[in-house]
C-alpha cells in the first residue's frame, strides 16, 4: 500500500508540474475567455439580446468588440512575457560564450562589441577572446560560416578549447591544432545527430561547407606580435592612418582543408606602447546601405584616431549602424587592443663599468 500511495503521488506530482506551465501561459487569456462566455451566454440566453432593432446590434457588436479586443491583448501580453524569457536567455548565453574582455590584461586595455544580423537575437556566429598566459596575451576572433542560433554550436566548440588551449600549449600553432580537432569533433557530433541513420558510425564528411575563418594573436612581453590566420581579414593598426597589420601567408580556414603538418607564426610585426590594434570580422567590411555601398571601416577607424579601445567601439558601432540603417546584412564583431605597456629607456652604463679610453699614441 506505500508503495502504490507513494508512486500515484509521484504521477500525480509530474502531471501538476505539467500543467502549471500550461496554466501560466493561458492566465492572460482568463479574463477575455470568461468576457466571450458572458456576451455568448447573453446574446443567446437573454431575450432582451434577441430583439430586432439598431440599437440592440450596436449593444452586442459593442460587447462582441470588447471580447475581440481583450483576447488581442491577452495574447500580446503572453507574447510579449515570452519574448523578455527568451531575451533574458539569450543575454545569459551571451555573457558566458561573449563574455566581456577585462578592461585591462597584462599592461593592454581591451573592448569589444557585437551586433548579430539575426533581429532580436544578442548572440551569433561571430567569436573573440583574450587571456592572459605565460607566453603573452593570446587573443583569437572568428567567424563561422552563417549566423544565429545555428552557429552557436560551433562558437562553443572553438572559444572552449581556445580557453584551455591557450594555457596549456607553448606554441601558437599547437593552439590553433587544438582548435582544429575541437571543431571537427564538433562537426562530427552534429552530423550524427542529423543523420542517425548511419548506425551510429561517424559520416566520411561531417557537414558539409561548414567552416571558420579565424585570427590567432599572441602579443608577447616586448610587443612583438605572433599571428596565425586562417582565411580571416588583418586586422588595423591605428596611427596617422589605418594600416593592415602584416600576418603573413594566410592558412585555409579550420573545416575546409587539413592544417599544415608545420605552422609558423609570422613575427614580423609589432605593438608598440601606445599603438591600438584593431581586430575585426568580415562583416565591418562588408556591410551595405541601401544603395549597395560597402561599409568604409578604414575611413571610420580613422575618425578614431586617439581614441581609447572603448570610443574605437562605440564609434565604428555607431557608423555601421548609421550606414545599414540599423540592419546589418552579417554578424559583427570588434575586439580593440591598446598597448599601455612603460617604455623602458635604455639606461646608460655604471661609470665603474664604463670602458677606459685608448691611451694617445705616442708615435710621429
């Protein structure tokens, strides 16, 4: 008998936490439902309802117009609760795969910023983080190919293991190696997902032209920069005019083709003290106004000449906004990077370890 007793509290308990959600989206609709069953109740029960004449069909087309319009209201009501639920998720989502750089990470001050081409959405395909390690700052900023709540999967897979990588690896390129399997792995999981047909067996091609274009970045304790790119645009390094950063030859993007057996980073380039670096996706550069004209992100960055890495965001985010009419065509994402490292000058030798001057000749 406790048993029995305990089990049907058990079935009657899931079917109470069934229903109560149910009940809470239907509660808005109470009130016009219980309005609609008194006008039906009285234009079929009262006979004062039923009599011919104007003023009695302006009576009932009156209450039936109440109820019409308080179920209107009672839906939008529940739409517009539902839709603050769903936003409240999405900015959560964001701050943990988007999370904010710190302002300032090892003598850099960072920013960043995002809009995301799905509307109403606050995350999307785009990707960027920094993190302070042994090696220096590495910093990675990536685009998976399409945008939404679709490109959430791979933007998971990738910032995850770049997290762990980015501490665990010595080498850039053992970073990026890291990142490559990540994604694959990923790619393979899905595809198994949309195809269980396959008895379970990983697909030869996990999914089709899926891939990420993506930017590595170690700003090292000199300002020497170390830079991996995979199908990604430069970023700029701001000045008396924007130039492109020199990354050197550009890898296929991770998803396309396999990874050289050797990765070089090119370390020709460098950050120094007060020089702003500025990393971007492609869709600053290829964002349109009604007209068809690309975005000029060169011609913005150099209205922010002098600005700090927070104003460098604020203002191209302004601009794009202002060109695309407050729609842009992709996801978009800034990641701004100041070096506010001292300048150390070189100091002059102790006179004790200074080198004593030749003696004059004494020769004719």
């Amino acid at each position: 008998m406790i048993r029995t007793s305990r089990g049907s509290r058990t079935r009657r308990d899931r079917a109470a936490a069934a229903v109560v959600p149910w009940l809470r989206r239907a509660a808005p609709l109470a009130l016009p439902a219980g309005w609609g069953a008194v006008a039906v109740a009285w234009k079929f029960g009262c006979p004062l309802a039923r009599q011919p004449g104007l003023p009695m069909r302006i009576v009932t087309s009156l209450v039936f117009l109440a109820v019409g319009t308080g179920l209107v209201l009672g839906v939008r009501r529940g739409l517009r609760r539902e839709l603050a639920r769903v936003r409240a998720v999405a900015e959560a989502t964001q701050q943990v795969l988007l999370r904010p750089p710190p302002a300032r990470l090892d003598g850099l001050t960072l920013a960043a910023g995002q809009l995301s081409a799905a509307r109403g959405a606050s995350v999307g395909g785009d990707l960027y983080e920094a993190v302070a390690t042994p090696y220096g700052v590495r910093i990675v900023i990536g685009d998976v190919r399409g945008h939404g709540l679709a490109a959430l999967g791979a933007v998971v897979a990738v910032l995850g293991s770049f997290r762990e990588a980015a501490h665990d690896e010595a080498e850039l390129g053992g970073v990026l190696r890291r990142l490559e399997r990540a994604l694959q792995r990923h790619l393979r999981e899905r595809a198994r997902d949309e195809h269980p047909a396959g008895g379970g067996a990983a697909p030869a091609h996990p999914v089709a032209e899926e891939f990420v274009t993506l930017l590595l970045l170690e700003v090292r304790a000199d300002g020497r920069l170390a830079v991996l790119d995979c199908g990604h645009p430069a970023p700029y390094r701001l000045g008396p005019r924007p130039e492109r950063l020199p990354v050197g030859e550009p890898l296929p993007p991770l998803g396309v083709l396999p990874l050289p057996a050797v990765l070089v980073p090119h370390t020709a380039a460098r950050l120094l003290p007060g020089e702003t670096l500025v990393l971007h996706t492609d869709g600053a550069e290829e964002a349109r106004d009604r007209r068809g004209r690309f975005f000029a992100l060169d011609a913005a960055l150099a209205r922010s000449a002098g600005r700090p890495p927070e104003g460098v965001v604020r203002q191209v985010r302004e601009a794009l906004l202002r060109h695309t009419g407050g729609r842009p065509g992709d996801d978009v994402a800034l990641l701004v990077v100041r070096n506010d490292r001292v300048r150390v000058p070189a100091q002059p030798a102790e006179p004790g370890l200074r080198r004593p001057r030749p003696a004059p000749s004494t020769h004719c």
